[in-house]
C-alpha cells in the first residue's frame, strides 16, 4: 500500500484545516512535508504532518 501523509496548514490566513497527500510506490523514502505547499495558501512554511 502507498504511504499516506496527514497534513495541517498553521498560516493564520489560510482556511484549509487539513489534507491528506497519497504518495506512489516510486515517491522517494525521504520525502516528507516539507517538499509541500499547502493547495490553499501556497505556502510551505505553514505545514505541519499530522502524527496520530
């Protein structure tokens, strides 16, 4: 099964309370959420990956 990542945007203007990121077998191990921007913002520096 595909790695799935939880992530939240902290940016006090942005609305987006969280989204969920599917990765393919060939994503690379150390990817992680800084790689990302946040769909809504356009920020990366917001993002935080939810660990449950």
């Amino acid at each position: 099964m595909p790695k799935t990542m939880e992530v939240k945007c902290t940016e006090s203007d942005c609305e987006l309370d969280m989204f969920e990121l599917h990765y393919t077998y060939d994503m690379p191990d150390e990817t992680g959420v800084e790689d990302f921007s946040c769909p809504y913002c356009g920020t990366g520096d917001g993002l935080e990956e939810i660990v449950l």
